[in-house]
C-alpha cells in the first residue's frame, strides 16, 4: 500500500481523489509498517551473538537469490542470499531490527513482523510455523484468520508487475500490495485496529487523507457482509474478527441492517475512474479474486490495451520505478 500506497474503498470505488503525487513518495518500494526507517549497517554476512532463530533466518535468506523477489543482484555479493538490507526492504522493516532479530537481540516480535518476514522469505506454511515457534510465540491456530500469504501466490504476485494488486485475508484486513498499487492509490495507514480493514473504509470511514470515493456501491457493500458473515463460521474462535463484526454493527446502521437482513452478495466486475494527481484520470477494471486454499482476497485493476488509460498506467509505472529506485553513487 508503505510501500507506499494509499486506497480509501478497496470494494473498487467508482472514483478516487488524488494520491500524493510520484516525486512525494518515499523512496522504499515496500511499506515500513513496524519499524523505524532503515538504518545504516553493511551486511558481511556473519552472523554474531547466533541463536536458533538467528540461524534459521540466515539459512532462510541464503537460498533466496534477489532476482527471485525483484531486486538487482549485479556485482560483488559476499552475501550468497539475501542480505540484511534487502529482507529489511521486503518486509518493509528497520535494518537494524533484522540485525537484533537475528541476534536475539528483539524481545517479543509481534506477530505482525513475524508475518512479513514470512512472506519476504517466501515460508512455507509449516516453515511459516517454525518461525513463530522459533520467536516464541503462539502459531496462529486453524479457527484463526490468517494472513500468511504462500510463496506460490507471493511468486504470482511478484510477475504481475504491470497490474496494481493488492491483497486481503477473509476478513478484508490489508496484508500486502505491490509497488504500482501503491504509486496509484498511495500510502495505507499503520496497521493499528480497523486502520487497514477494507469493509471499514466503506462502512465506516476512509483513513486520514485517502482519496474519497465520489460514489459506492450497493452490491459491493452487500458482498462484503456476506464476506464477513462466511468468515464468522469458517473461523468462530477469532476475537479480532467478532470484534470487528461487533464494532461494525455499533458504528454503521447500514452495516448493522444488511448483516441483520442476511444479505447475500458477490464481488462482480466493475470499472472505475481514478484521479491521479501525476498522470491524471484512469478508467480501471476492477476483479476480485481468490486463493481458496490459503482464504485470501486480490484485488486486481487492469486497463484496456490501447487505451488512454493504458498509457498512463504505464507512465505512472516509469515513474514510480525512478521514485523507488536508489541515488546513484
């Protein structure tokens, strides 16, 4: 998002304001959503104060070549993997905290970090598991709501690199979205509450400073209660997800009515315009789809080809390529 990214009805809104414009963004292609900016330290790759923890990320970045994830990996390397720096970047954490990570050094990370060094390392599910495990808190439970994104889907992700993507657990909670979502829409909010729930947005308010949709749709908020109401059954011990449902009946009526009315709704096609305030107006199809097997939602806007739309995309895709990218030496 962060990385960067800013959206204010991830429900694909029929128009959006304007984002920051491209030379406003920060220069890190992912979002900094726990940690401070990333601080200074040359990875030499040994490791120092090693615990089990330490030695299972070490392992988990050595096999992974930048190429694989997006990253330039010319030159000199004295890291055979990743280095420091770059699963800083990916998981949109402080360089520093990897190092203290690594080191035993960081008491307690959330799971929150946790997720997002699992999906810039690309875990497996049970790996994802070991990690916790390993940083001694709770595995996410079966009846819990998860935000583990595969690293089959995460790989999909990353070759869609022309298409805005972003990507929601069942409970519509923002986990991830790659960099032209994020030049589009702009930065999404820290991670704290409702701050990043998409039925939120539409139901309730729109975060601080999102581009406002001019108009909503019925059927879209229709397909969100029946979203929330499928999530309720398939996963009845997650607090997080009643407490949303409950927060949401007591600040929306129209939530309240169509959750009480058992509604049933689909997510269909939609095309919307987009506002940008670099490359102007956009008029994007909208589709939402699914990883059955890991309960997860992509939301993916495309543009025709030929189009006017189209050009602009792909000049708001240049230009944010030369925002992210490092100062030359």
């Amino acid at each position: 998002m962060g990385e960067g990214r800013r959206l204010v009805q991830p429900a694909c809104p029929s128009t959006f304001g304007a984002p920051r414009p491209v030379s406003q963004r920060p220069q890190q292609p992912v979002d900094s959503r726990y940690q401070a900016e990333a601080r200074a330290g040359a990875d030499t790759g040994e490791m120092t104060g090693t615990t089990d923890l330490g030695r299972a990320l070490h392992a988990w970045r050595d096999r992974i070549q930048p190429a694989e994830v997006g990253l330039p990996g010319a030159g000199h390397r004295r890291t055979p993997g990743l280095r420091r720096e770059e699963l800083a970047q990916l998981a949109g954490l402080s360089v520093d905290y990897v190092v203290r990570l690594e080191q035993g050094r960081s008491v307690n990370p959330s799971p929150q970090v946790l997720s997002a060094v699992a999906r810039a390392l690309r875990l497996t599910t049970a790996e994802r598991e070991h990690l916790f495990v390993l940083a001694g808190q709770a595995v996410p439970g079966a009846g819990q709501v998860s935000d583990h994104v595969p690293a089959s889907v995460q790989r999909l992700l990353d070759r869609l690199t022309g298409t805005p993507l972003s990507v929601y657990d069942a409970a519509w909670n923002l986990i991830t979205w790659n960099p032209l979502w994020a030049v589009l829409f702009g930065d999404p909010p820290p991670p704290r509450g409702t701050a990043r729930n998409a039925v939120w947005w539409s139901f309730v308010e729109a975060p601080a400073g999102y581009p406002q949709a001019l108009s909503r749709e019925t059927g879209h908020r229709a397909a969100f209660v029946s979203d929330l109401r499928a999530a309720v059954a398939r996963y009845p011990k997650d607090a997080g997800l009643a407490a949303l449902v409950d927060a949401l009946r007591d600040r929306s009526g129209g939530f309240a009515t169509l959750w009480d009315s058992g509604v049933v709704g689909t997510h269909e096609p939609l095309t919307k315009t987009v506002r940008h305030a670099t490359v102007g107006e956009l008029t994007l199809d909208c589709d939402i789809l699914a990883a059955l097997g890991a309960d997860l939602r992509i939301m993916a806007f495309s543009v025709r080809p030929g189009s006017e739309s189209a050009e602009r995309l792909r000049l708001l895709e240049v230009l944010g390529s030369q925002a992210l990218a490092p100062p030359l030496a």
